[in-house]
C-alpha cells in the first residue's frame, strides 16, 4: 500500500506493491514526511469493495493528475487490528483533517444511465456539512467499514463514497464508476477535479459494453428492466419526501397565521 501527497494538499492512497523505502517501523515505511496544509486522506483498497475497479482507478486517476508523489507505504499482510492501528496512527501523526474512502459495489443497475454515487458518514455533523446520509449498516465488512470505525474511535472524521457498478460487466474495469465517483468527491471536498480525460473513457466504456450486449437478446431485455426499474427510482427522487411535504405544509400553516394576526391587527387600528 503506498501513500502519494499532492500539490492541492490532498493524500492519495492506493494498493500495489512497491519497492521498500526507509524502514521507520517494522511495517511502516517512510520516505519523507511532508509539509501539509489542512489535509485531506483520499483512500481505496483493492477486493470486493473495488467492484469494476472502479475505486483504484479514480485514486490512480487522481494522482496522475494531482502529480501526486510517493512518500510512505504500509505492509498490506497484516493482521487487520495492526494494519488499522498502523495507519489512524499515521494519520493523526499527519494531522488529517478528513478520510473519505472510495469504493465501487455490483449492483443492478443498467450502464446506459448515470452512475448510482452514495455518499455516508457516521458523524451527524459530517453528515450535515457534506451532504452526505448517516451510515446505519449493520452487516458483514471488509477492511474499508473496519477502517471508518477506528477512524470514528479516534475522532477522526471520515466519510465513504461509493459507485454501483452493474454485475453484468464486473470483470470489465469501468471509468464511468471512476468518473462518477470523482464527480461526487469533488463536490464534498469542494475542489473541482478536471475529469475530462474519465468523461471520454467511460463513453467509449458504455459504447462498447453496448456493443457487446446487443449480440444478446437475453441480456438486452435485461438492461431494458434494468433501466425501467432505473427511470422510476429518478422519477421517485424528484419528488418532494413526505418529511418535506409535512415541513412546507407546517410553514404554510404558520405564514397564513401570521397574515391573518397582521389583518386582525390592522383592522383594529
């Protein structure tokens, strides 16, 4: 696992292997230890929670164009209460302000609509200030949900982002979950991010995964569910939630109560 700090202030973490650095610990090892301005963590890890790469490839993305560089890398065969104590050591010794990890699931969802991005946070503040939904999974969890929960234990804030990526093409490396999930992370981090070069790749990644489905009768009556289902779950969203129906219906009792105070009192002058 290697650590790369780029020019924007931001840390970009990421999981291939590396050549070894200088030896500050057994397992952690540290090139240089950077001078940072109110930083931010960037995190993705391969596995089941990389579903059509799509995670690995919007951190490889970023550090490509953050011209990001190498400063420290962790042991990644660790044992996983070693592995998390390692790293939230490191990052408080780095003073990170915030960790938001990115992630990419299957799902059923179809590649010709935009790319489902969720965003949760186990901090109500965080969860405020960001936008973001508070996390109520309750669940089996890989190294990502053990990460968060020691990150939560030791006051660091911290958020995770994730991209649905359809099953059908889990083994194809997908540019549009990385692009969507940059999309989203900008908007959190409040940075933009030039996701122009991701933009081209994941139109040729929907044409060609068109292409290769069209071949199937099967799998395209599929998708044509798929996106169906998709148009619904849009159309549900644009409409107000009961919660705000209840809100603007309780302002409009109260504004209408109050006009007609300034009438009675009008009258009576």
């Amino acid at each position: 696992m290697r650590w790369r700090c780029c020019s924007t202030g931001h840390l970009v973490l990421s999981c291939p292997g590396l050549p070894r650095l200088r030896a500050v610990s057994e397992e952690l090892l540290v090139a240089s230890r950077p001078e940072l301005e109110h930083p931010i963590l960037i995190a993705a890890f391969r596995g089941w929670n990389d579903g059509g790469q799509g995670a690995s490839l919007a951190t490889g993305y970023l550090a490509k164009l953050w011209d990001a560089r190498r400063f420290a890398e962790i042991e990644p065969n660790l044992r996983w209460r070693t592995f998390t104590d390692l790293i939230v050591g490191f990052l408080k010794e780095l003073q990170i302000e915030l960790i938001i990890s990115l992630g990419s699931l299957l799902a059923d969802v179809p590649h010709t609509r935009p790319c489902p991005v969720t965003g949760s946070a186990s901090d109500p503040e965080l969860v405020e200030r960001l936008g973001l939904s508070a996390s109520r999974y309750e669940g089996p969890t890989g190294i990502v949900g053990v990460l968060h929960d020691a990150c939560r234990e030791a006051d660091l804030p911290s958020a995770s982002l994730w991209a649905a990526v359809p099953h059908y093409v889990s083994l194809t490396p997908s540019p549009k979950a990385a692009l969507a999930l940059c999309e989203r992370l900008a908007d959190v981090i409040g940075a933009p991010i030039d996701t122009t070069e991701l933009g081209e790749a994941a139109e040729n990644y929907s044409e060609q995964v068109s292409e290769a489905v069209a071949a199937d009768p099967d799998t395209a009556a599929y998708i044509e569910e798929l996106e169906q289902r998709a148009d619904t779950l849009a159309e549900e969203a644009d409409l107000p939630s009961g919660d705000a129906l209840a809100a603007e219906l309780t302002q409009f009792l109260r504004d209408r109560e109050r006009d007609n105070g300034d009438d009675d009192v009008a009258r009576g002058q």
